[in-house]
C-alpha cells in the first residue's frame, strides 16, 4: 500500500483560515450559531476552527457541540466489525439555531444522514450547513453536498483519503492511500 | 473490544472482564442518551424483543421495556399469570410459540435455576437472563457495579457487602461474580439459616456482626428479606432480624465513615432497612434505577449486534 501527501500542514492552517473566514461570513458573530463535529474525527477539525475563530477572530461565546452518530447509523448489524460508540458532549439545544455540522471527509454522506437524525433530539434547527475538509466528489450514495469544503478530491472507490492530526499523529496531513 | 465474547446473557459466571468493561463504556454512552430532551436511539428499529415473565416483577421488567423502547425495538410482553402455561404448555412450546412470530431476542425470568441455559440450548434466538430461581440475576449485578464504579471510581479493591437474605437471593449470587471478577472484595453478613453453606467456596467470607461488617465495607448492598421464597422459619421474627441485621441511620453514625448504601429493591422498609438511610445522600438507590436503563440498553445493544440478517 502507498500513499501520497494531499496537503501538508502549512496547506491545511491556510485552509482552516479560510473557512473560519467563510463561517464569519455567513455567521457574523455566531450568537445564534452553534458548531457541532461529528465524532470521533471531525471532533478535531470542529476544535480547530473554533479555536481559530475565538483566538485569531475574537469570536465570543462560541457554542461547539461533539455529537457521536453511532447509534443513527444504518449500518448496524451489516458490517462484519461492530459498531463503536464515542461521548456525545452537546450542553445546549439547537431549537432555532444555525447549525454548521463539521467531518473531516465526506464520503457517501451517510454519516451526514445520521447525523441530520441524530440532531433531532435535540430540537428543530432553522438551518442547518455541512462543512468538510475533503469532498470526494463522485462518491456519494445520498443527495448531500457540504456548504463549505476545504479540498475537493476526484479519488476512487478502492483509495481511502486519511486525515492525520497534531493531536493524534504528531502532524497535519491529508493522504491518499492506494492499495 | 467492541464485541461480547458471549452470544447471550445467561448469567455473570460466563463473562469475561472485558466483557463487563464493554458494556459499561456503551452504558455510559446511553446514560448521556437518556438525559436527552429526546432519549431514544433509532439502532433496533428491525429488531424484535420479547420479555417473557413466568415469575413477577415490576421495576426488572419496566426497566427492559423501557431500554427497549428506547433503542426503538418492537417489543412483546408475556406474563405467565395470564398464559396457556396455565394450561399446560411447556416452556419449548411457550416460547417457540413466540419464536414463531419471527422474534430476535428473548428476555426471560422464570422460578427455575437455569431456565435460561436450558432455552438458550432449544431455541434459536439471544436469550437475556431476567432472573432464574434463587440462581442469577445478571443485570441487577451489572448496573449495581456500574452505580458502584460510578459512585466511587471504580470498583476493583473495594470492599462490598452483601447483607442480608443470601440464601434465597440471585441477586447476591450474580453481584459476588460480577464483583470479584472486578476484582473487589465480597463479604456477606446474615443469620446463618440464610447464608449458604457453599459460600465459602466461592471465596466469600461470612461475618455474623453486622457492626463488625459495616466497619469493614465501602458498599452495604442489603437485600430484600424475600418471605415469599421461604417455605420454613429461617429466623423467629422479622423484629429480631430488623434488631440484629436491619441497617438503620444510628449504626451508621456510630461507624466513623461513610459507606455507600444500596438496595436492588423493593425495599421493605423498616425491616432489612429504616427510611432515613434509604433516603439518605449516601444511598443510591434510585441511582441504581436509572442506571438499570443504561446498562439493559448497553446489554441489548451488543447483542443484537450479533442478530443475524
């Protein structure tokens, strides 16, 4: 298995700017905004920008939400690994809220529909945009596209983009491995 | 681990360590669900479960259905007193009956030791034991540790009594497995007549003091005097046994600590225990209650992972 560097960690801070740029765009002040990343991976791109926005855009109060779509997911049962669960951390409800629900990498965007279900409980949002990192475009298996993205990628079914993290991995990087 | 190392819950004895420490992360992530505005998962929606009582109960089977409800599975209740079992019927043919109609699960309490076993052995479905007999009670142990861990860290090194009806209990049976496979401390306290002469062997002392054994323990799980069970005198008076082995706030002043108080109900109160120390901040009674939802949800959840399409 190889794989090659898709962006490195100066491509990926660049990026990260400028969706914070977009988000304030849209969202002004986020005083009825609320970040939600999906767990576990879009945690860190969700903590990421919020830290951006508050320390290098003085966004306050900034609401950020970790929502664990496990058991939203419509595979259960039809994979052979079971499935997983992380914490959900949402201390607020997101009646009449704008959400911008934030993952790393959009594949077939049922991790999105899942997350889209999982939000009802709790409440009715007034909208609700999707921001990416990576859109793997050609791939979807729903008719769901991201408001913001970081990095459109034309990659087949057979190679897996794979986000790396400070936190995690000691870098930023985004790869594609082929097998 | 992501996987029960077992195909059903019969009883505690057949678990691995692992295998509690599984169900207690998914319990956590299902207790955060059921403090939601809305606290139901959508995961068993094509999952059918069916909640067999040849024996009464009333928070076991509240408690399953709700788990149940809550993770969106269609669910059957049964109750023996309103059966064909009075008729006659056999267990195989009661629950292949039910089986018929295309059932997954099967969550069962029935009077005889090891009802669970022998149907897990006949009928093709996951069976979850509610209760068999005087022998285990898997779940009741399971959210006790897990209330326990929660209340205090963790369990292993703790030092839990059991008080009380041992003999007639499996509850008590289902909590020293669970317990000295988290690796605690079990020590049981009780008149003789309702303390097992096997006890020994499962590596549980035996203190007849219940001063003496209140000043040993973290945890005072005190259980039911189950006078339904007991065909024969096992002690001359339900005030002796309140005055010798009925926990009430003065011994509890009188210890120099604070010990953790529970009770796997219904409580008789003012026999094995008073009100104000049922009441009290150190019992965690209704802790166990809520717990109980969790932990059935987590116990569902796995194994109907391994329902097959």
């Amino acid at each position: 298995m190889s794989k090659k560097i898709l962006l490195n960690s100066k491509d990926i801070e660049i990026i990260l700017h400028r969706l914070a740029c977009q988000l304030i765009e849209n969202h002004n002040d986020f005083s009825n905004t609320v970040l939600i990343g999906l767990q576990p991976r879009g945690s860190f791109l969700a903590n990421r920008l919020a830290d951006i926005l508050k320390n290098e855009y003085q966004v306050k109060d900034l609401q950020l939400g970790l929502l664990d779509i496990t058991f939203y997911r419509d595979d259960f049962r039809r994979r052979d690994a079971p499935l997983a669960a992380t914490a959900t951390k949402m201390d607020f409800l997101i009646e009449g809220k704008n959400v911008v629900i934030i993952d790393d990498v959009l594949y077939s965007g049922r991790s999105v529909r899942a997350a889209l279900t999982a939000m009802q409980a709790y409440g009715r949002p007034d909208n609700i945009e999707l921001l990416v990192l990576i859109d793997r475009r050609f791939s979807r298996h729903l008719p769901i596209q991201p408001d913001y993205r970081g990095r459109q990628v034309d990659a087949i079914n057979e190679e897996k983009v794979l986000v790396t993290w400070k936190e995690t991995h000691k870098k930023d990087a985004v790869y594609i491995e082929f097998k | 681990m992501s996987e029960l190392s077992v195909e059903h819950l019969l009883g505690i004895k057949y678990l691995k360590e692992t295998d509690i420490d599984l169900i207690f992360k998914t319990a956590d992530h299902f207790k955060e669900v059921i403090n939601r505005p809305i606290k139901k998962v959508p995961s068993l929606r094509d999952i059918t479960i069916a909640n067999l009582f040849f024996e009464n109960s009333t928070r076991t089977k509240l408690s399953f259905e709700l788990a149940e409800k809550r993770l969106s599975a269609d669910v059957i209740n049964f109750s023996a007193g309103q059966s064909s079992v009075k008729k006659g019927e056999t267990l195989i043919d009661t629950v292949n009956n039910i089986l018929a109609m295309k059932v997954d699960i099967v969550v069962m309490r029935h009077a005889s030791v090891g009802a669970g076993v022998f149907l897990s052995k006949h009928v093709d479905a996951k069976i979850i034991n509610a209760g068999d007999g005087t022998h285990e009670h898997p779940t009741q142990a399971l959210l006790d540790s897990y209330s326990i861990r929660e209340k205090l860290g963790s369990v292993k090194g703790k030092k839990i009594l059991i008080v009380g009806d041992v003999l007639h209990s499996r509850v008590a049976l289902s909590n020293i497995f669970a317990l000295q496979l988290q690796g605690a401390e079990v020590k049981v306290c009780g008149p003789t007549t309702l303390i097992p002469k096997y006890i020994s062997s499962l590596g549980v002392a035996v203190e007849t003091n219940l001063k003496k054994a209140l000043e040993w323990c973290d945890v005072a799980n005190v259980l039911r005097v189950q006078h339904e069970r007991m065909d024969i005198k096992y002690f001359p008076s339900t005030r002796e046994y309140t005055q010798l082995f009925g926990i009430n706030k003065e011994i509890l002043d009188n210890l120099g600590k604070k010990i953790v108080i529970m009770h796997p109900g219904p409580i008789n109160r003012g026999v094995e225990i008073t009100s104000d120390v049922a009441d009290s901040n150190e019992s965690i009674i209704l802790n166990q209650v809520e717990n109980g939802v969790a932990v059935r949800m987590a116990v569902i959840y796995l194994l109907a992972q391994q329902v097959k399409r």
